[in-house]
C-alpha cells in the first residue's frame, strides 16, 4: 500500500450499510453478520479505508450467507485512511502493519470464547500482511490473500496453513513476477495447500473498489469472491 494504485477509487464511507450491526468483539468496534449459531468464522480484514467501505461489509454478508459468521474489525479505531496520497507516508507509520497481528488475536480469542471451531482469515492489501502473519501460526485454520501489500517472499515461505493468494495482474504492490515467486515458494510445500491465481486486466484493490458501472470490473471482483468464498468452505470446518 505504498503508491498510487493503492489509493484510486476510494469508497463512500457509510456506518450503516451491510445487513449485520457493529458490535464490540475483541475490543475492537466490528462489523459482525451470520448466524450466531455458526461454529465456522470468517475474520476480514479491511484494506487502508476501513470497515465501513460498503463493498467489504457486502462481502462480509456474501460470507455469512455461506453459514459463517463474519466478522469485521475497525483496526483504525474510527481513523482510516482518507485517500490523500500526499498523507500516506504519515498514515502508513501510524498504522503499522506489525500491529496487526497482536490486534487480531484479542477477536480471535473472543471468537473462540463464543464456541467457534474453526476460523479463515482474509486480508486485503494493507490487511494482507496481517493475515499472512496469523497463518505463520495455529491461530487460524486457513487464509485468503487479495492483492496483498508489504507481503514479501518470506512471510509466504513461513505460511503453515491452506493459503490462497489472489492477485492482478496490474500491481505495484504485489506484481505478477512476485506472485510467481509465491507459487514457487507455495508449490515446494507440497505438504500446505495452496492456491495463486492472477487476474487479467485488474488492478490492485479490485475485489473493494471496482466501479459498479464497469461490468468486466465487476465480474473480475465476483469471481475473486467466489474464489476465496470456495476456499473458506473447502478449508475452515
């Protein structure tokens, strides 16, 4: 998340979209949505605009539709990231990507206290490296990758669960040469599932800030939807 595609097309923030509520989980306000009963959870984890973008509660609700509960924190706490490319530098530092990890055990445990057997995490950009440090570890059961940021060759070699890593093909962050460097990493782990794909003709943040008017756009992000949504269902039960 360090040029300008990481900024283009940002969201209209909106408090009250998707058809969960915010609650409270893990000290963190969340925007949580599924049925409560579920065992099976799904912690996403926003990109640098936070967790009222419209489109990734949509998502969320796409996911719990499949029988998860979904849950998204605000791990800004009310400050995400305004779209100035000129203050990105000074958000980036404020909002280190190293916290990550220690902010999303806290929702891990209150999910586990609820009863919940199996966790799947998603990241994207910003949130990509958080997820890719959870699945370092035993805390969740299987992760999703979308145009990550700051994810480096390493952190993929250290990964000890199913992974799926989305990425376009258009991407300074996270660009196809260094996409097949995780496949190569992936595939010699023959012992981790794993699963890499690079989408034509999209740019980094396509699966949250597509243009609803622009129906290729429209269809590349469903399908990376589709992807990650199969991966949960294959790998978090």
């Amino acid at each position: 998340m360090s040029g300008p595609q990481c900024c283009s097309n940002p969201p209209a923030l909106n408090p009250s979209s998707g058809s969960g509520h915010v609650e409270k989980f893990g000290g963190f306000n969340s925007y949580v949505t599924g049925s409560p009963d579920s065992k099976l959870a799904i912690l996403l984890v926003h990109d640098g605009f936070g967790y009222e973008a419209p489109k990734a509660r949509k998502l969320a609700d796409k996911i719990a539709a499949a029988g998860f509960i979904v849950v998204l924190p605000d791990f800004f706490n009310g400050y995400p990231f305004d779209g100035n490319l000129a203050s990105l530098p000074v958000w980036i530092k404020a909002h280190g990507v190293d916290k990550t990890i220690e902010d999303t055990k806290p929702v891990i445990e209150a999910l586990k206290s609820k009863g919940i057997s199996a966790i799947g995490a998603v990241g994207f950009c910003w949130g990509g490296k958080g997820v890719v440090e959870l699945a370092k570890y035993d805390f969740i059961q299987a992760a999703v990758l979308c145009h990550p940021s700051f994810v480096t060759v390493d952190d993929i070699k250290a990964v000890k669960v199913p992974i799926s890593v989305l990425g376009a093909e258009i991407d300074q962050q996270s660009p196809p040469e260094v996409m097949k460097q995780f496949e190569e990493v992936l595939s010699a782990k023959p012992e981790i599932k794993s699963h890499v794909k690079i989408f034509p003709k999209v740019v980094h943040g396509w699966t949250l800030r597509y243009n609803d008017e622009d129906e290729a756009a429209v269809k590349a992000a469903e399908e990376a939807h589709q992807d990650l949504l199969g991966w949960f269902l294959s790998h978090v039960k």
